[in-house]
C-alpha cells in the first residue's frame, strides 16, 4: 500500500469514527447577544434593567458589569433580579436558557411575563418547568415566556429550561464522519487509478 492509499485509508477510518460518536446538531449561544425583559403583571416594565434598581451584583445585566438589559451569553447569570420578595434568574448554556424563580418570603408571586431576543435564535422547546400553568413561544427571534401567578411558601424554587435552536448550531459528528469518508475514498479511488494506470492520458 503507498503513501497516497494509507492516507486515505487513515481518514476513511476516522470519518468511521465520527460516525459512531452519539450527538446531534446542538446550538453554540456563548457569544451572542441577547436582550432581556422580566415584566410583572403585564405594566410594561422591564425589571431586568438596570435602571429599575432591582439589578443585584453578579450578573451580566447588573451595573457592575454590562449595566444594560442587552449583554453577550457567556454561559450562566447574564440577568438577575431581586426585590428582597423574590430572586429571579436566567442562565444560558450554549444550548439553551434555565429561568429560577425562589421566592424569599411566602406569599402570592404575580404573573410573569420573560422574553429574551437574540438574531440568532430560530426555535425553543421546553426541557422542562415546575412552574404551574406555564406557556411559551417564539416569534421570529424572540422567546416569551408566561408564568401565571402562583402561591409561592418561603425559599420555594421553581425552574424551567428550554433548549434553543440556532443559526449558529454545530453540525453533528456524523455529518464531519460522512465528509472525512467521502474524502478518504476520493483519494483512495485516485490512487488506485494511478496504480492501475487509469489516468488521462497527456497530449503528445
């Protein structure tokens, strides 16, 4: 076997290999922008801005750190909330969001409505939520999110998480396996044409 045959013999293999990894195409989100809105009751008011004062220290939104309601995902915390009621969260991952709700003090928590825009966003599914009542959707690149009013007892957490597709999905390994094969088989198929004397002929 020459040179030209062992090395696609080599990347025949590893196409192979990338077709046996499990995987899917998965969205990459650290590095986007996304803008955020927590309203309450539908009033218009957008207490993820900073502005609004309920901003704590330690997320992307917050004073100390993008002082806006628009920041880049970095992969956890971008918006915080915090009205000594209630601690609200969102976190994103490089495939979708979490929403935390934990409640301080005991009482009735008002309907919520969180939206989250971001160019790159092309789909949402829910992962799953302990948020009674909860409904979602996505129109054209925003996500909104409504959480009917509930009851909430001191130190209550509640949670939801989407997935979120993108433009900026990474390909399947399967797709890079059947890429490196069909790679590994042109060379191959080339080399044995050469070897067999099987190429086009030179003008004289």
């Amino acid at each position: 076997m020459n040179l030209r045959a062992k090395f696609a013999f080599s990347i025949g293999f590893l196409g192979l290999l990338c077709l046996m990894l499990p995987g899917s195409a998965r969205a990459d989100l650290v590095g986007t922008t996304v803008t955020g809105s927590l309203d309450f009751d539908a009033d218009g008011l957008n207490f993820y801005k900073p502005a609004m004062g309920f901003v704590p220290a330690g997320y992307q939104n917050s004073a100390g750190a993008r002082d806006s309601n628009t920041v880049v995902i970095v992969g956890g915390n971008e918006f915080g909330f915090s009205d000594g009621l209630n601690t609200d969260v969102t976190s994103f991952s490089s495939t979708g969001f979490t929403f935390t709700d934990t409640s301080i003090t005991a009482g009735p928590n008002l309907n919520l409505i969180l939206t989250m825009t971001d160019p790159a966003f092309t789909g949402v599914s829910l992962i799953s939520s302990t948020f009674p009542g909860l409904t979602f959707a996505i129109s054209g690149d925003q996500i909104t999110v409504d959480i009917p009013a509930v009851n909430a007892s001191a130190g209550e957490v509640l949670t939801a998480s989407f997935n979120v597709t993108s433009t900026s999905s990474v390909p399947e390994p399967s797709t890079y396996g059947l890429m490196l094969i069909g790679f590994g088989f042109l060379g191959l198929m080339m080399a044995m044409r050469k070897r067999l004397g099987l190429g086009i002929p030179q003008a004289s």
